[in-house]
C-alpha cells in the first residue's frame, strides 16, 4: 500500500478572483469553453508555475460533482426554444470530461487523464485514484478538482465557483515540506469554518485542503463535504516532511 | 495468466433483460436495435431496453428515475455473487466504481420542460438523487450494503472501460479486495439531439467497418463485474491501458496513435505480446472517422488479427459500452466463438484487419476490448481467458 504522497505544491482559484482568460488555452480553443474549463486550465498553469510540473507529461485525474453543469443547462433550454436543435459544439463541450480533452489538447498531453465524480465525497474519490495511480508506477500526479456554481433555475445550494489543483508525488524533491496520507474514513476533526461563498460546493473540502497545506497545517483535514466535526467521513492527514 | 479474476457479470440492454438472453442473441446474429422509448425528435434506430425496469423498492424510491431502475436492474444478476465477495472480503472492502455519460440526465430533461411550461422546476425533482452522477452509486450502493470507496468515472464513451483500470488500481493499491464496476447509461434527447448535430447519427441500423457505414445508433443498457484480488472466474482483467489523443474534441486522431498506445500499454500491463491476442472487440461506432482510424490502430500493432464490432446489436451505449463490450469479449472467450460483426457486411476493402462478419469458432486466450471517447479519451482492456 501507498501510505503516503508528498506534495509538491498546490494552486487554486475561487470565483470572487473573477473571470479567466487561461493562457494555458489558445484563444481559439479558449473561447469555446466554459467558466468552469477555463477554470482548469487556470490552476493547471498557476501549479505548473509554482511547481514546474510539466502538463504536457503528468498523469490527470480531474474530479467535480456536477461537472458542466451550466452548459447542460444551456443544452435543455436550446431543446426547449424553435426545433429543439442543439449546437454542437455545446454538446460535446457538456460532457463530465470536457476540461480533461481541453489540457490534454492544450498541451499535447496524450498520457493517463480520468475525470470522476461522487457527490460530496469527490475531493475524497480524487485523492484515492491519486495514490492508485502513484502505486501503480506513476512517479508524479495532477489532481484537480472543480466545482461550478449551479446555474437557476436548478434548485440547489448556493455556491460559487472554485477549482484547486495539487501536485503530487511517489518520492520528495527538495522544497518539498508536506506528506499526504492515505485517504481513509475517520473521526473528522475541528476544522476553520469554510468561508459562506464556499459552505455548500460539494467540493470545497479541496478547496479547504488547499489551504491548509498553504499555511502548513499538519493534521486530519475532512475530504467529504458536509460533514461536521466528531461524524466519521473520508479525511486526508497532513504530515511534515521527514527530511527537508 | 496473472491479473485479476472477474468472479461475475450481469447485462441488460437492447438484446435482453438476462445474460442468458443477451449471449443468445448476440451469438445467434439477432439485433436488439428498434425504436426508442419515447418519441424521438426526427427519425432515430436505437437499442432501447424494451422490458420493463422493475419499480425501485421503496426505500430507494426517493432515487427514483430510469437511470435508478436501470443500474437496479442490471445488478439483478450479479447481487448473489456480491452479497458473497462482502460476506469474504467485509463490506468496506469491495469498491464501487460505475461509468455513465448520462446520469440522470433524461429526469432532468423532464423537470426542465416542466419549469419552461409552468415556470418552476417540480418539487420532486432534487438534483443529487436525480440529477448528478454520484445517484448511479447511490443506487449501487443502496442495493448492495456496500461501504467500500464508490465513485463514478465519466470521460464519454470510454467511462466503463476505465473502470476496470480503477478496479486494478484500487485492488493493487491495496485499499480494496475487490471491486463491484460497471456501466450504466439511458437513452435521453440531450444525446440524440447532440449526436445529430455533430452530423454522425444513422437513422439506419448502424454498420460498424462497413463500406456503407453513415454514423452511429445510440443505445441504452447497463453491465457490472465483480473484480476480486482471488476467486474462480474463466476470464481476469490482465491490463489495461488508458490514453489521450490531444488531438479533437470530437474527431479521433486520424493515424490512431493514441488508441495504438491504449493497446500497447495495456498489453504490456498484461505481459502479453501484440502476437498472442486472439481477438479484439472494437470500439467500432459506425462512423467513418472511427472505424478507419481503429483499423489503423489495431492494424499497426496486431496485424489481421480478428476484430468483432458489437454496436450492431445494442447500438453505442456510450457510458455504458466498455463494461457491455468487456462482457460480451468474456461471453467470447468462455464460449470459444466470436459473435458476427452484425450490419459489416459488405466490410470496407483495405482496412488491414479481419473483420468477423458471422459468427466464428475461434478458441480465445487473449482479447482486447477498445472504447474510444470525446477528449479524445483511449481505453484498452486485455482480458484473458484459462491458458
């Protein structure tokens, strides 16, 4: 068993930054995407700059509860209008793996690249395809989970949007100082109350992992939205580095 | 062999509601294709499931829609064998990894059309327990008292062809002792409509390999594995090899190196040499970028080997058609007989590979099953047979 990953580095980006206009995507294949999309490929190169990670080369695993959600529901209304006609375009732009083609594309990444969902255990899920791909023989892992605000007249939470993308790792590399360990359903522990923008996305427990690995707080950190402090749901523990 | 047994299977789509009944049509050259279960926007061939999908029991009936009685009722067949992989292995150590492209979708499409008539979505519509992906599991999980790590994969049309890669993963990881995975996928009118504005739908029953192949039928079904670290099963999952394209959102790479690489990683996962495949069951959707690029693929690394295209019968299940294809490659090499390639005939000249048009004898150790996605998403699954 792979019981633990270090981590390399992390990248994130919440809505209230505003909108992307990602580099990582050429203008022509930038203006056919999604908030969500861009989003993506926004923190991708946010941790390629931090890390050197080469998008071109690491493995992917992209995770989001709802994926695009707000070009599906474009879709539904294009049924709805004239002849029901839908465009193209947004329909192979709906799919759950929309923003894994675009890096891939992007960067001429044409390795190991999934995107999942779980509801309100996705950041958990992600992070358990990660450690199976490192113990499989891969030496390096891109998480990235992402998260759209719902669009109405969906009934659902309000949340705005938010996307975070971590680099992982089989063995340390200097400037390395934090370990992940293996996912596992425990006691979650206390946990700083998440801000109200980001309460409710099914996948701010990435959001929040993010932060604490920022400030280099070791310890458990609750995977699975929703669940409060003393109830037993998917955490990750923080540990330091043994050799810095 | 090594690799990991599949101790049991169970499908249910446009051929039959039972193992039996599907593996009996399917060898017997009889398509399940027709019409769909509701009125289409413009004329459609699709394999629908025709049978009736038992109601939920109530207490899964909060999770109520088609997608919900589809899983249910692709996972009649395989309960007892998963009720015994949980009593062995402990309930929190058999994952749940199901593939699906549509979820929920066509109960979405339905509350949607109620709020454009009456201005609010329907208060029995909630978007976690119908809508999203996570549901599939939900239901899985719900029928199966399974407390393992559940999750879907959805990347199109290669989702239930990746399971199978989590399935080793996991198992390798050591984090399971086995792993329930699947496909599920409902017919919808995001689907056929979205098809049909990328110009590559057949009104017409499909022709995979054809030279008079003119697009896809989409199809409806669902089919689940049980991968266990150890147990007796005629047929493992050997490797599996997953890949992108970088090339088109839509359009495979016209030289098939990615679904090349698919293969050829999968093989060496395996330990099996490009000569020791006996046959393949293709992606094969019927249109003519796909085929002509699959061919080259499998041609480049396997030579004439036999290839099956199965979405003649069933139509593209999309979510659902890697786990399908892998059940119907194990039905072929349990059986030592290929199924014909139903709607091939005539086969397009030069492709390079040995398109099997009626059913052939053919004794199978190694196979491999290709699903190829939008995102240019490549999944090869080898299977292997007793040696």
């Amino acid at each position: 068993m792979t019981e633990r990953l270090c981590v390399h580095g992390a990248a994130w980006w919440t809505e209230e930054e505003g909108d992307l206009r990602p580099a990582l995507l050429p203008p022509r294949l930038r203006r056919r995407t999604s908030p969500l999309t861009r989003a993506v490929a926004e923190v991708v190169a946010r941790l390629q700059a931090q890390t050197g990670v080469d998008p071109a080369k690491v493995p992917m695993i992209h995770a989001s509860a709802m994926g695009e959600i707000g070009t599906t529901l474009g879709l539904l209304a294009m049924m709805q209008e004239g002849n029901g006609a839908v465009s193209p375009t947004r329909f192979h732009n709906s799919v759950h793996n929309t923003a894994a083609g675009y890096v891939s594309i992007a960067t001429g990444n044409r390795g190991f690249s999934t995107a999942l969902a779980a509801g309100s255990q996705t950041p958990a899920m992600a992070l358990v395809e990660a450690f199976s791909v490192i113990h499989a023989g891969a030496t390096e892992v891109m998480v990235i989970v992402a998260e759209e605000t719902l669009p109405a007249p969906l009934l659902g939470p309000a949340y705005e949007s938010l996307a975070v993308a971590l680099h992982l790792g089989a063995a340390e590399r200097g400037g390395d100082h934090l370990h992940l360990s293996t996912p596992r359903i425990r006691s979650v522990p206390d946990v700083p109350a998440l801000p109200p923008t980001l309460a409710k996305n099914p996948c701010a427990p990435a959001w929040a992992l993010s932060q604490a690995l920022e400030i280099r707080r070791v310890g458990n950190v609750s995977l699975e939205a929703g669940k409060r402090s003393g109830e037993r749901g998917w955490c990750v523990e923080i540990a330091e580095a043994e050799c810095v | 062999m090594a690799g990991y047994p599949i101790t049991a299977f169970s499908v249910v789509n446009g051929l039959g509601s039972t193992a039996r009944e599907v593996e009996s049509k399917l060898f017997a050259g009889i398509s399940g294709l027709g019409q769909p279960p509701f009125e289409p926007p413009f004329p459609v061939t699709c394999g629908a499931v025709t049978s009736d999908l038992p109601d939920l029991p109530s207490r899964l009936r909060s999770l109520d829609t088609r997608q919900a009685r589809l899983v249910a009722a692709s996972l009649q067949e395989i309960l007892p064998a998963v009720i015994r992989a949980r009593s062995r292995w402990g309930g929190d150590r058999v994952a749940i990894v199901v593939g699906t492209s549509t979820g929920g979708i066509a109960a979405t499409e339905s509350a949607y059309r109620t709020y454009c008539a009456t201005g609010s979505m329907p208060s029995s519509f909630d978007l976690n327990r119908h809508h999203s992906m996570q549901a599939s599991v939900d239901v899985v999980r719900a029928c199966t008292e399974l407390h393992g790590p559940g999750y879907v994969v959805s990347t199109a049309c290669s989702s239930s062809g990746k399971i199978l890669g989590s399935a080793r993963r996991l198992l390798g990881l050591g984090i399971v002792d086995a792993a329930l995975v699947g496909g599920v996928d409902t017919l919808c009118e995001m689907t056929i409509r979205g098809f049909h504005s990328l110009e590559v739908l057949s009104s017409d029953p499909c022709r995979p390999f054809s030279s008079q192949r003119a697009g896809i039928n989409l199809g409806e079904g669902g089919a689940f594995l049980l991968v266990e670290r150890e147990g007796d099963g005629p047929v493992s999952v050997l490797g599996v090899g997953e890949t992108s394209d970088a090339h088109h959102m839509t359009a495979p790479h016209p030289a098939g190196i990615g679904a090349c690489d698919a293969m050829r990683l999968a093989l060496a996962e395996a330990h099996v040499e490009p000569a020791q495949v006996d046959h393949v069951n293709a992606h094969a959707t019927g249109t003519r970028l796909n085929d002509r690029a699959e061919a080259r693929a499998i041609g480049d690394l396997l030579g004439a080997v036999p290839v099956v295209g199965t979405k003649g019968y069933t139509g593209h299940l999309l979510g659902a058609a890697g786990a399908t294809e892998a059940v119907f490659t194990m039905m072929a090499i349990t059986r030592g007989e290929i199924p014909g390639s139903l709607g091939a005939d005539p086969v397009e000249p030069d492709l390079g590979i040995d398109v099997v048009v009626t059913p052939r004898e053919l004794k199978t150790r190694v196979a491999i099953s290709n699903s190829f996605a939008f995102g240019g998403s490549n999944v090869a699954v080898v299977l292997g047979g007793p040696s």
